[in-house]
C-alpha cells in the first residue's frame, strides 16, 4: 500500500489561493476515481476537487473556511501500490513546518482565522494526520425563524400555543422541515423560566442564547468585495421617480400576446434595453476603473451585472452583450443566470467582467436604497418597488403606477449632471416605452 497526496489544484487565471468551503469526504471514506473530494472557492465561484485515483481517506489538510495556497496538501489518500509518497522517504523526513496563514489583503474585511495547513513542499511521514476539529454548526432545530417566515405547524398546535401564550417563531421544530408538534410545546414550554408569572406564557420570556456564525466562504467573499468598494469608491446616490404606468401596460400586452412562446417579460429586460441605448449617449457610465493604474475603460459592448440574492449571500453574475439581444432573449438568459448562480453552478466567467450593474429587491424595494458599486464599476441601477399612486395628469387625479431608481456612481469619474441626465435618460425611456425599440 502507498500514499498518494493530492495539493490544492492550479484553477487558471493567475489564482494563488483559494478557500476551502466543504469537505465532501471525511478521514476513513473509501472514495472512487472522479469522486469529488472538495468544493473550493475562488472569487465566487465554487469549484468541485475530484479524486484522480481509488482509495481511502487517511488524512484531510484543512478545515473549512481556510485559505489554501494553490500546491499546498489538500488530502492524503492511501491507494493500492506505490503511491505519490514513497513511504521509507517519508519516514525519514521530519514533519513540514505549517505553512504561513495567508495574511489578509488591505482591501478585505476582517476574517475569522483559520489553522495552518502543512506546506506540501517538503516530504511528510505517511502516517494519518489526527483530522482537524470540528467546525461549530447550529443546531438542527432552528430556535427561531429568518424574518417573513411562517411557523409551520397544524392548527391545533397552534391554538394550543395561544392559549399557552407560546410565541412560535421561537419554538424549535423537529417534524420534518422543523414543523412544530405537541411535543415541541412542551419542551419549550418545559425550558421557561420559573420566575415569570405563571399566567404570561412565554411570550415576553428573557432569552440569552447566542450563536457564533464564522464568516467563511460565499459571505467573506461578500464583506471583502463591499468593504473595498466603499473604502475606494466616494459614492453618491442620485434618485429619481419613474412613471411606468405605460411600460407595465407594454409588458402585459406582450406576455399576454408572446409570453407563451417567447416566455414571460419582467421589468429587467426593459430596464436593460434602456441601459443599454442611455449609455450610448454617456458611456463614461458604462466603464470600468483601476484606480491603481489611474485609467478608466469605457465599454461599447454592455456587460450588464444582475445582482442576485442566493442561500449563500449576494452574487452578481454577468449578462453578456446586452446590446446585441432582445427583450425575451434578455429575459432568458437573466433567468438561466440566476439558476446557476442560486445553484452554486456559476462559473467564474459568468460571475465577472461586467461593466454596470442593475440591482433589485422586487417587491422588498422600498422607496429608496443606496446600491453598492460593483467595483471597479463606476454606476450600479437600483430598481424599488411599483406601487400605484394618485397623480396630476392635465390638472386631474389619476391612478399611476410609480416606481424609483436609486442609482449609486463613482465621484472621482462621473460628474454629478452627468449622473443625473443619464438618468434622466432612463425615464423618458421608460415613460415612453415606445423608444426603447427604435434606433
């Protein structure tokens, strides 16, 4: 029997190291060829390690969340034959020396620290390295529900919580998708002080629990790439309200007439169109700065960034050459975009080179926000909510359907008129959807 050590892979593109998100194997798993070992990430883009040989885990080189040089020792794996590490070598050499934690870059937000990891550039001993410990992970019963959910439960559960006065976005499920039973009442029940008052329930209950969340993986990459833009980009933020009474009468007409075949229009691909003719009158607005270099890079070709919310945190994968597409091949390809990105499938090509970014809560729009720059963007579009208001139109009252666009640029390149009429640019176009099809 031998070793056979796999290191960190070369993932291309000048990449030094990467981040190790999952192990998908554990110390002792006996693992098939092309079985995927680890995901790593890159930027944000995961990418999948497989095994090249057929053998068993005897020693994993890192813990989640480290940052890992690319040739550094991943996992150790015992195969049948000679191996990569010649054992009698191996034994003779003393342990590698940890290899330096990857020092954090000036521009990163601060990151949770993780263990060194032995540099594979000296031969180690082929004996099984103890595995690392384990990383703290909440507990399978969630003691309380994200914002907006509801508990889910059965209707005498939750009559019984009245009267009980229970609260039940606090009470852990352990049905299947952590519905709440009977039984749950009453361990949660069973946990409330002794101190309150017997007839308060545990509604108004004190609660002390904690919960550390390592900030790893997809949400560092998050905070790195929100702390640069803020800390090298002077933002401001320029608003301004659209009537899209008109538009939103256009996009029925054409889901109702061409949705079937064609598929269904949202709002995006219209707004894209209409970035995609404003920018030809400002194309300081569709550009890109390094402001290391001291160049901007204006762009003919408008590489639009769709700024999508996934279980992991915000991804911003790219729509290619909006300029060259329709509305329902616009439509498409945001749609297919944000499935790969939702599904962690984005490569690395789909999540960069854009060169202005649209963002969007829907419905969770509010009246304002004030987007982030996607550096080294210069302009980010942030789209609120529609909502229908009572308008002067000819000295009358009518219904119109209304909605903001909060849009953010980069003060050390685009002047503050240019902003504003490039905005304004995007409303006639808009208001007067007509144009967003005529040349």
């Amino acid at each position: 029997m031998g070793v056979h050590v796999i290191k960190m892979p070369d993932i291309g593109e000048g990449i030094a190291e990467v981040e190790l998100v999952a192990w998908r194997v554990k110390t002792g798993d006996t693992v098939a060829e092309d079985q995927v070992l680890a995901d790593v990430m890159t930027d944000k883009a995961t990418v999948e390690v497989p095994s090249p040989v057929v053998g068993t885990v005897i020693a994993l080189g890192g813990e989640i969340g480290q940052v890992m040089a690319v040739g550094s020792e991943l996992i150790r794996i015992e195969v049948e034959g000679a191996g990569n590490l010649k054992a009698a070598k191996a034994a003779k050499v003393a342990p590698a020396a940890p290899a330096r934690a990857a020092a954090p870059s000036t521009h990163a937000a601060p990151a949770v620290a993780a263990p060194a990891v032995a540099a594979p550039a000296v031969a180690a001993p082929a004996v099984a390295t103890p595995p690392p410990r384990e990383v703290p992970r909440a507990p399978a019963a969630r003691a309380t529900l994200r914002p907006g959910d509801k508990p889910v439960t059965s209707p005498a559960v939750r009559k019984r919580a009245w009267d009980l006065g229970l609260e039940l976005q606090f009470v852990p499920g352990s049905g299947p998708d952590g519905r709440i039973t009977h039984d749950d009442l009453d361990a949660y029940a069973a946990r409330a002080p002794a101190t309150q008052p017997s007839n308060a329930g545990t509604r108004y209950a004190e609660r002390n629990d904690e919960e550390a969340i390592p900030v790893i993986g997809l949400r560092r990459k998050i905070a790195q790439k929100m702390q640069e833009a803020k800390r090298r980009i002077p933002h401001f933020t320029y608003v301004e309200e659209i009537d899209v009474t008109e538009l939103e009468t256009l996009r029925a007409r054409l889901n109702a007439q061409w949705g079937a075949g064609c598929g269904r229009l949202t709002l995006l691909p219209l707004l894209a169109r209409a970035i995609v003719l404003a920018v030809r009158e400002f194309p300081q607005i569709n550009a890109r700065f390094d402001d290391d270099a001291g160049i901007v890079t204006r762009y003919g070709a408008v590489h639009i960034g769709i700024a999508t919310q996934t279980d992991g945190g915000l991804m911003v994968p790219v729509l290619r050459h909006a300029e060259a597409r329709d509305p329902w091949s616009t439509a498409a390809e945001i749609a297919r975009l944000a499935d790969a990105a939702r599904a962690a499938k984005a490569t690395r090509e789909e999540l960069g080179g854009s060169t202005i970014t649209i963002s969007s809560l829907g419905a969770l729009g509010g009246i304002v926000s004030t987007p982030v720059i996607n550096h080294p963007e210069v302009a980010i579009v942030g789209v609120n909510r529609i909502v229908e208001r009572p308008m002067l139109r000819g000295g009358a009252v009518v219904p119109r359907l209304m909605m903001n666009l909060s849009s953010s640029f980069d003060h050390r390149v685009v002047d503050g008129v240019h902003a504003a009429e490039f905005v304004q640019a995007l409303r006639g176009l808009l208001e007067c959807p007509a144009t967003l099809f005529v040349e």
